[in-house]
C-alpha cells in the first residue's frame, strides 16, 4: 500500500500545501501554490528538513494571485531548487492569437495573456510562466481531466469552457483591491445555524475572475481516501466541478480563498458533505467566516492553520492529533 502526507503550511491569508506520495518504486513531491513572496525560505527548509532534498517533482499555481504565486518566484530563482514538471493555466490557453488581435489590435498576445503571472513587487522580473519554462523540464496548463502518470492527482476543474470567459475578464485586469482584516477570529456567543446559513448563503459570489479560474484538484492516493483542494475556487466553479465529477462528496477539503464567506454556500457544503475541512488563514474576523466555519462542523471536525499551526495528513501513525478550530457538531 502506497504511504502518503498532505502537508498544509501556515502562510497565514496565503496557500501552501505540499504532498509526498511515496509508492513501491519511486518517493514524489508536489507542492501546491507557494504563498507570498516571503515564503519562499519557509517552503525550501520544510522540504528540506522533511525529506532531505530539494527537488520537487511537480509544482502547481493553482491561480495568479499573489497569495498563491509568490513563493514561486524565490523558489524558481534558487539554484538549490530542481522544479521538474510545473503546471499553471493562462488566457493564453483559450483565447487564441488571431482571436486575440480582434480584441486588442496593438499589444503582444502572450506577454499581455502572461501580464497576471507578473511578479508582485518587482517590474524587473520576468513573469511566472517565463521562470517555469526557463527552469523546469515541462510546463504544461491542467484543466478538467489532466492527471499525473505516476502519482493519483488529477484536476476536477476548471473546464476550457468554463474557464473561457474568465481569461477575457483577467485580459481585462479586473482584480479588486484586497482589504486587510486585522481583527480576530472569535467564536463566541449564540450563533444557530439558520444564522450561520444566512451569513454566506445571503453574501454575493464576489470573487475575482482569477480566483473563480483556480484549478481545482483530486488527490487520491488509496481507495476511498480522498483530497479535494479548491484553490481560491468560487461558488459557480465549485458547483460546476461537482456538476462534472462524480466522486467530490465525503472528502477531505481544503477550504477555498481561507474560509472566505463568499466562495462557499450552505447548499455546496452539504452537496461537498466533507470528512475534513482544512482552512488557511490568518485567523481575522473575515478569514475564516465563522458562517463556513459553524456550516462545516455539521459535516466534520474543521481546522485552521492559524489555531494548529502546520498541519498534516498521513498515512502514517499519527502521535500529536492537531487541535480542531471547531469539532463537528
């Protein structure tokens, strides 16, 4: 039988999440998004201290955010760093260049397709999709229906054609400002759940167009244990996802865009029914909602980085459980 570790780093309103998967040939890393630019160092030591090595056999941005593409940057540019295979999804991908030059007759195709993979802070650097080609043995986008020869990942989402009009809008540069929340996550006093119900189910599906393109992926490593990871997904990727795939109930998840009210309903959540819920977050009023939260624990036990620090899934024996944010009701 296959051993497996789903790792989820504390990178506070960020993602970082790194699997090993280890089968009776061959031991895999996959490390999916990498945080803010800072947390380049953080993800290096953890594989280092971990498992001895820097190599990395597959990496994943699930979507051009900051939060989520960041920690490529550094990781890209360490020498000490081997990235094998990188998988990442551009408008590129479906808008095609005469398509393309109807739309936007005096710019560049690619570099303007490439502009949301750009380096957060530095206007010197070459963007993302730039790094990956000049670093990694192949660069390859991962729509519904991709998977990995070797280890049992596979993408749920998005489609081409759900993903379509997204690239349009991300042509278009329509990213919203990020608010920071440097309040705390309590929960306290009496919250039923009609309240927790109408908390997210009557806030609207906001997200920005790059987060509702995130790619959405499966991980299975032995029957009937299951890891679905929602990237920043919104409400109608995520429906879609379910809508196309079969087998999302009863998984372990990791919660979209940091326990965000606006990219989960009550009805998703039930239709989802996880076993698990894994949030990472900061621990603010706003990340994680205390709605998704109290929607959640009907189904499962919910954890946030923020309250256990890393945490961890394993095929292994486990000594130190970590604590839950919210134990299932």
């Amino acid at each position: 039988m296959p051993n497996y570790e789903v790792h989820y780093l504390n990178v506070s309103d960020a993602d970082a999440i790194i699997i090993r998967y280890e089968d009776s040939l061959n031991k895999y890393i996959v490390l999916i998004d990498a945080g803010n630019i800072g947390d380049a160092n953080k993800i290096k030591n953890y594989i280092w201290n971990h498992w001895k090595t820097y190599t990395i056999d597959l990496a994943i941005c699930t979507h051009p955010d900051s939060d989520h593409k960041g920690g490529f940057f550094g990781l890209l540019n360490d020498t000490n760093v081997i990235i094998n295979e990188f998988w990442l999804n551009t408008p590129d991908d479906v808008i095609k260049e005469d398509e393309y030059y109807r739309l936007y007759s005096r710019r560049n195709w690619l570099s303007h397709c490439r502009e949301c993979y750009a380096h957060p802070t530095d206007t010197q650097s070459p963007d993302l999709v730039s790094l990956a080609q000049n670093k990694c043995k192949n660069v390859q986008s991962a729509y519904k229906g991709k998977s990995h020869s070797q280890i049992p990942l596979s993408v749920v989402g998005p489609t081409k054609f759900f993903y379509y009009p997204l690239a349009i809008e991300i042509l278009k540069n329509n990213r919203k400002k990020k608010d920071e929340d440097n309040s705390l996550y309590e929960d306290v006093g009496y919250f039923s759940s009609f309240q927790a119900k109408s908390s997210i189910d009557n806030e609207p599906d906001d997200c920005s167009p790059t987060n509702a393109g995130s790619i959405i992926l499966l991980f299975e490593p032995i029957v009937g244990r299951k890891f679905l990871l929602l990237g920043d997904a919104n409400r109608a990727a995520i429906a879609d996802a379910i809508s196309n795939n079969a087998n999302l109930s009863g998984c372990r998840i990791k919660v979209p865009h940091h326990g965000s009210k606006h990219n989960l309903t009550s009805v998703l959540i039930d239709k989802l029914s996880p076993s698990c819920a894994i949030i990472s977050a900061k621990g603010s009023r706003k990340h994680p909602s205390r709605g998704i939260v109290h929607c959640l624990s009907n189904h499962c036990n919910v954890y946030s980085t923020h309250k256990s620090g890393d945490l961890n899934h394993t095929s292994y024996p486990v000594n130190n459980p970590a604590t839950p944010l919210k134990k299932k009701q």
